[in-house]
C-alpha cells in the first residue's frame, strides 16, 4: 500500500491544537461497526500507523479499530518548538480518544507505542481518566531499557551533542539500512514498503524533528519506576506478543514482563524481527486475535 493510499483511509482531528492523522474504522461504514468493541493501537519509533496496514483488514473484521500516528510521526503536525515528551503523546492518544467518544477500549502498543501505553496505565492504575481498558496487548518494545539491545544509530540520535546532526546527515540509504537490520527475513524487507515508510517520516519537515522524538530512550530511564510500577500494579488481563529475533527490543525483556504483569498469558513468534506486523503479519494477527 503507497502512503498516499493510507493517508486516503483517515483524516485529521485536532487535539490541543495540533492535526493528528487518525483512522477510525467506523467512518464511512455500516452502523454495526460501531456496535463492535474498540480497539486502539499505538505504533512505533520512527515509523507510523502505516506499520499496521497488513493488519488492519483482518483486526477490523472483529473491532472498531483506531489508530493515530502521534504527534511528530507520519501525517501527523510536526512543530519545531514541542517536547515531544512520551507523557504529552499519552496526553493527545486519550484527549483524541475522548473526542472521538471512546470510554472503553482494548489497548495495544508496539515499540515506542508501549511507553505512551505504560503512562496511560499508571493514570488508569490511579483512577485518574474515564477510560475503561478491558484488555492491554503489549508487543516488542523496550520498556525494560536496562535490557534493550540499542543500535548506534539510535545512540547517536538520543545523544543532545550528535543527534541535530545525525538527523541532518541521515538519508533513506541510511534509513532503509537500519530498518533492514531489525528484521529476521530479509525477504520481507521490501525496498518498497521502505519508501513509503520514509515518505511518511519525511512528510512535513519530519527529519528536522527525529532527534526530538529520540529523547524517549532517555524518558524511558527517567520514569522506569512509575511505567514498570503500572505494569506490575494492573490487574488488566495482558497478552504479551513477542517476535523472538528481535535485535533491540530482546527475549530478555518479555521473559522479564511475563513474571512482573500479574494477569499475563506470553505468546512468541518465531524467526520474526522488531516489526512482526509487518514481517509475520498473519502470525502476528491471528495471536492479537485469540
């Protein structure tokens, strides 16, 4: 699917004054679709809700589905003068939400995704939003840093001295290299599916603000006990989905969750990198699914 095709299916909502590229599959289609139960999914670092597009036919079958590129991603505004700070992005998710009259959800989140996931349980653990979280699937993401695999690129973007410039000199050589590393089977790693993954990064001036979004790895450290308190705290019944060759984002870190998550049922995928909806989409579904 071309970006344009993807950006086609939503359309933007603006959340403290701010446009957020939303799709929200109850638009444009029969009314049972709302009756359906909602799911919402928070994508990864440093792509968009474009990394769900395999999936969404099959997710859409059963659930309302919503997805929105946060704030600095995809279609969505990118500002110079903004912190980009994972607390913020769970600030515009659960106002977009609220707006789109979203008061019960099943919550899903990849990659970066699972740290905006992480605040808006530790807010929902103390009773401080109106948003009932019937079920939490958490997929690939480094929550536990301490045990997270970091590439040099993403060292380097994180980094306050180099990260201006290595978003400056970074070009889609550069990008599709790094991508390519985090997949397991190299086959589905396609030259164009690359391209239309970094014409969504490029979109509005994106790589003059990829350094900003970087600072999450550091916020990671700054508020592990308030994230992996929430985990540890919840009493949402869990799915945890793990690509098993995941370079970064590593076996370590969910063998640690499934002890820590109280009510967690751990499912592995086999030879699958960092992004098993886009690598091992039916495999990955059909366990999103059960």
């Amino acid at each position: 699917m071309t970006a344009q095709k993807w950006r086609n299916k939503g359309e933007f909502v603006t959340v403290f004054g701010r446009k957020i590229f939303v799709i929200d599959t109850a638009v444009n289609s029969n009314s049972s679709n709302n009756k359906k139960e909602t799911l919402v999914l928070l994508h990864g670092y440093p792509t968009s809700s474009y990394d769900y597009y395999k999936v969404l036919p099959q997710l859409s079958d059963r659930y309302r589905v919503i997805l929105h590129d946060h704030l600095g991603f995809g279609f969505s505004d990118k500002p110079l003068d903004y912190s980009y700070s994972l607390i913020e992005q769970a600030d515009v998710a659960l106002q977009l939400w609220k707006q789109l009259g979203i008061k019960e959800v099943t919550l899903l989140a990849h990659d970066y995704g699972t740290s905006v996931c992480t605040e808006i349980l530790a807010r929902h653990n103390k009773e401080q939003i109106n948003l009932q979280i019937n079920a939490l699937i958490v997929c690939n993401g480094s929550v536990h840093i301490e045990l997270s695999q970091l590439r040099t690129i993403q060292k380097l973007l994180k980094n306050k001295y180099t990260g201006k410039w290595v978003a400056k000199l970074t070009n889609y050589a550069i990008f599709s290299k790094n991508l390519r590393n985090v997949y397991y089977d190299k086959t589905q790693a396609t030259e164009k599916e690359f391209i239309e993954i970094w014409t969504q990064l490029e979109h509005n001036n994106g790589r003059a603000v990829i350094h900003f979004l970087s600072s999450y790895m550091v916020e990671r450290y700054t508020f592990w006990h308030r994230w992996i308190g929430a985990l540890k705290e919840t009493k949402i019944p869990t799915k945890i989905i793990w690509a098993k060759k995941d370079p970064v984002a590593v076996v370590a870190i969910a063998k640690l969750l499934s002890t820590e998550i109280p009510n967690n049922k751990l499912y592995w995928i086999e030879n699958c990198g960092h992004f098993p909806m886009l690598e091992s989409p039916e495999e990955w579904t059909a366990l999103v699914l059960k």
